[in-house]
C-alpha cells in the first residue's frame, strides 16, 4: 500500500498543521512517511505545498513525482490547479471553493471551478462557509481534511487521535470545534459524491 497527497494553499490556511496530522495518523498506524513542504515565502498569502508519501513499505523519496498523486487537497482552487500535472489518472482532488485572491488578474473563480470539473474524481466543498457556521473560521483545513479521510488509508479513529494529540496544549473547545469540523467534512464530501455520482 502506498499513497501520494499534495496539500495546497497560501499561507495562513492550516496546510502545515494538515500535513502534520496526516504523518501523526499514519506513524500512529504503523505506516512510513516521507514529508516534503515549501512555503511561498513563509507569509501569510505566500504559495504553500507538502508533499506527503504513505506506505507499508520504506519510501526513499520524499518528492512525489508527476503522474503520481492519488489525492490533491487544496485550501484554494487555483493553488490546486498549479499541481494539477502530478495527479494520477483516477487520483482524486479535493478543494474549498472559496478563493484568496492575492494577485491583481486572479482568474474567474467560475473558471477555476470548470477546469476543476473536467477531471471526473473531485470534490468542492464551501469549507470556509461551513467553519464561519461552526464559529471559528481557522477550522477551515480541519473540514477540508474530513473531505479528504475517505481516500487516505488511514483509520477515521487515527485522524481523531492525531487532531487531539495536536491540540492537546489548546483548550478543550479548540480541541473539540476541530474534531467536529473534520466530521463536517466527511459527511460534506459525501453528500457531494451522492450528489455528483
């Protein structure tokens, strides 16, 4: 078993925190990690990508190569078109449709949504609406990561026990909001696919 997943996004929006959370799940499971970041710039607003690699078996690699992505799971759409070359044929990507726009031509967002959509296995959801809803917007990447636990090989108690490890030094509110944002996103996701499929 191995499985490749890009995370995206621009800095700010919790894609460190979800690579975090995935490598703790999957050590927590016995599983290899390789793990790869770059941080546009380290600011806020900045381009941010992990690259992060799963396995049973010793991985030798941290980059994933292009082609070989099973799941892109971005915290913007055209961050997540930027990695759009890496994805597997059948690899799934899974993005907000909420938009940052930090450039001055930043392209229609319902343009962005189509090139999303030609590719059969995605998922939109409206993570940042949806964490407003819960109260506390920094939830955003938690729902996204909820949206995205189907197709990671990873158990949903695994996920638990990493996001509470995580934020152990919180408050119990804090602790518990992202916990239940995560359960958000898995039931979001899918709605979508029942939806779309």
């Amino acid at each position: 078993m191995k499985s490749n997943i890009i995370l995206s996004g621009v800095g700010g929006q919790g894609i460190l925190t979800l690579a975090s959370i995935i490598d703790l799940a999957a050590l927590s499971q016995d599983l290899f990690v390789k793990q790869s970041e770059v941080h546009g710039m380290s600011q806020r607003g900045g381009a941010v990508q992990c690259h992060v690699r799963i396995s049973d078996q010793q991985i030798y690699s941290d980059l994933i190569p292009q082609g070989e992505a099973d799941l892109i799971l971005s915290a913007e759409p055209m961050e997540l078109l930027r990695h759009f070359p890496f994805l597997k044929k059948n690899g799934w990507i899974i993005t907000d449709s909420s938009t940052f726009e930090n450039i001055v031509n930043y392209p229609d967002k319902h343009e962005l949504y189509k090139q999303i959509k030609t590719h059969k296995n995605h998922i939109i959801i409206s993570a940042k609406s949806c964490a407003k809803e819960l109260g506390n917007s920094k939830v955003c990447n938690m729902i996204l990561l909820g949206a995205a636990a189907e197709y990671i090989p990873i158990s949903e108690e695994k996920f638990i026990s990493a996001i509470n490890y995580l934020f152990k030094e919180k408050s119990e509110n804090i602790r518990l909001k992202n916990i239940e944002a995560f359960k958000i996103g898995q039931q979001k996701a899918k709605d979508f696919v029942e939806f779309a499929y």
